[in-house]
C-alpha cells in the first residue's frame, strides 16, 4: 500500500492534468514526487526553495490571481514557521488555498523537535474559516485532497500522516462516523485519523460509543450530542494525535446545555528527546491501545465514584 504523501503526490498530478486553476507550490520537501507534473506544467509546479514565508506567500499570491494553490511540506514548516503569513495573505487576504502537511506529532522522530508540530491544528484554532482534515488512511486522503483541491476559495488543511489505520472509512469530508455504538449512557469517544485501529482495540470489550474524525473543522456537534443522547451526565473522551486538549472546547462548546465530563488525550506538551521510534513516541504519549484502555476506564470509573 502507498503512503498518505505517494497518495497526494500522485493524485494531485493528475488533477493538475485536469484543473488548469490548480496550482502546487513547494519548497523542497516532496518536490521529486511532483518532478514529471512539473515537465508537464512547469509555470503551475513552483519550487521556492527552502524559504517557507516565501511558500506561503506565493501561494497567497497565485490565490489573489484566481488560482487555486496547494501547498506542502512538514507540518512544522508549513504552519509554525510562516504562521503570520497564514494569518496575512491567506485569512486577512480573504484568499483560500490547500495546506497539505506531512511529518507532523511524532511522524518522524529522528528528524527531532525541528521536524514535530504537536501544535498544528491547535494553532491554526486561532484563525478563522479553516477546514481541517486528518485522514487515517491513504484512500480516505485520497477522497479528502480531491475534495480540497475542487474547492472554491476557500481555506482547507490536510493533516497526512505516516501511521494508518487498516482500513478505509467512507469519508466525505464531513461531519463525523459512527463506527461502534455502545448502550444507553455509555461514553462517547471521538477517535480522530490514524489512531482509530487503537482506540478500538482500546475499547474492545467495554461498553462505548466510538465517533471517527476524520473532518475535525468544522467540528462535528451534532454528532457528539447525538451519541450522547439519553445520558443524564455524558462523558467524553477525544482522543487526537496531536495536543492533547485541542478539540476538548469545541466538545465542550457542543454540550454546554447539559452537564459533561470531557478527557482529551493526544500528544503532551513536555518534548521528549530521546527520539526513538514512532511507535514509542505512541506509547510515550500513553496513545497506544494498552495506555488508551486505562486512561480511558480510568476516566469513566471515577464518574461512578
């Protein structure tokens, strides 16, 4: 099976092929995927270099002309770096464009802290009108960027991920799934993109609802009040692969009617620098399904204390 970022790579040629307004702006990271589109489209394939202001910038530009840019690389350079000409020629600009990210918690751990952005999605919160999407698989990216890519104008994140979960869900770029419905007052937990597999296995054998994310803005409210529908007190868990925490007020924001308890689990703040594996970056971060089972009966026992 390819990867999330072989998937974008070759589907966005080929809607380059197709979209004479599409346009992809790099800088560097990800460019020999895009080496034959470039021949092909060599004024709608741009290279800046290692200057990741001047990618967001150009982007910014090509969408004042009517273009409809995609931009790329790691996470951490494409929306911490340049966060203020995101804020600027994207959101104050009124232009939209597509942020397609790779390499973002904990993806590629020998890279270091430089190579992480825990905080992506959390930060991008902070401005207005962005949809951002977290597939869990190459099929649901798929689905997702071709999605983002038709757009109008306006401002969508893709967050691509190295971990996967088996399967494909049947995304369409809204709203959540209900993927394991548990019994009258059972806990809601919303598994957001490639940690899905491991909260089920989390869950097996309990009693709870499971909500799939892989649209997580707009967040899904209607969804979460209906799978906490009938219960006197719900209790939420999100579990989400970056900070941890990020989504826990727009919850909150859904059940603000009614009395709730919410745990967000995802990535800590405290870095850890001992890279080691993703897999142990997982674990370290009490996100693999043996931490996930405990954090989260630890968190329904207590209600019934």
């Amino acid at each position: 099976m390819d990867t999330m970022r072989e998937r974008f790579a070759s589907v966005v040629s080929r809607l380059l092929d197709e979209d004479p307004r599409l346009a992809v702006v790099l800088a560097e990271i990800g460019a020999d995927g895009f080496r034959r589109a470039a021949g092909r489209h060599p004024d709608r394939v741009v290279n800046v270099g290692i200057r990741e202001q001047l990618l967001v910038g150009v982007g910014g530009g090509l969408a004042l002309t009517g273009m409809r840019p995609v931009l790329h690389t790691f996470a951490s350079f494409l929306v911490e770096r340049p966060f203020e000409q995101l804020k600027l020629d994207f959101g104050h600009q009124g232009t939209g464009g597509v942020l397609v990210s790779a390499g973002g918690s904990y993806d590629w751990p020998a890279g270091g802290f430089t190579h992480m952005a825990p905080g992506d999605v959390a930060l991008l919160d902070t401005l207005d009108g962005w949809t951002v999407h977290v597939p869990g698989h190459p099929d649901e990216a798929e689905t997702l960027l071709r999605r983002a890519c038709a757009g109008g104008d306006d401002r969508v994140y893709v967050r691509l991920s190295a971990q996967t979960n088996a399967r494909p869900l049947p995304v369409t770029g809204e709203g959540f799934l209900t993927v394991r419905r548990g019994g009258p007052g059972a806990p809601a937990v919303v598994a957001v993109g490639p940690l899905l597999d491991g909260v089920l296995d989390a869950v097996r054998g309990l009693d709870a609802t499971v909500l799939y994310a892989a649209t997580v803005r707009p967040f899904d409210a209607a969804a979460l009040r209906a799978a906490v529908a009938g219960s006197g007190a719900p209790e939420v868990v999100l579990v989400e692969p970056y900070l941890a925490g990020t989504s826990t007020a727009a919850a909150a924001e859904a059940l603000a009617d009614v009395p709730h308890r919410i745990l967000g689990l995802g990535t800590a703040r405290a870095e850890l620098r001992r890279y080691g594996t993703a897999a142990e970056h997982l674990a370290a971060h009490g996100l693999d399904p043996r931490s996930l089972r405990e954090r989260i009966t630890g968190f329904t026992a207590g209600a019934a204390v």
